[in-house]
C-alpha cells in the first residue's frame, strides 16, 4: 500500500479512535502545547508494541517516536480482547 493511500485509510478509519484515544490517556498533569505543536490533524499508529516504537502521520509527514510509556497508555485507552 503506498503511503499516500495507507494515510488516507489510516484517516479514516482511525482518526476518530485516536483522537478518542488522546483524550483519554492524558496525564493528570495539565500540559499546554508549545508554539511549534502541529496545527494539522495527527494520527497515531501502533504497530508493534513490543518496540514501543509511535508513528505518528502529522499531514504529509510520518514521525516516528520512542517511547513505551506512551504506547502502553495508548494501547490500555483502547483496551481490547
């Protein structure tokens, strides 16, 4: 699946859950957003979790982040089977 497509499904069909998702995992600490947060609509993909590894599509763009404790919470707010 090229990227262009694999974006727009992932969009799609997960925009809705992940920004759910966001929500719900926030800490109980207030954070504000810094003047160089994305202003464009970000999905978040998990797809390993065992490499705690985040990617994230922020328009055009696809970052990949690090970070354990981020995906555990991610994946516990959307709980499962």
């Amino acid at each position: 699946m090229s990227d262009t497509s694999r974006r727009k499904f992932l969009a799609a069909t997960g925009a809705g859950a992940v920004a759910g998702t966001v929500a719900v995992t926030g800490s109980a600490e207030a954070t504000t957003r810094s003047r160089g947060s994305a202003q464009e609509e970000v999905v978040a993909f998990v797809a390993d979790h065992r490499l705690a590894e985040l990617r994230l599509l922020v328009g055009e763009r696809e970052i990949v982040v690090q970070d354990r404790d981020l995906v555990n919470r991610i994946l516990n707010a959307a709980g499962g089977e």
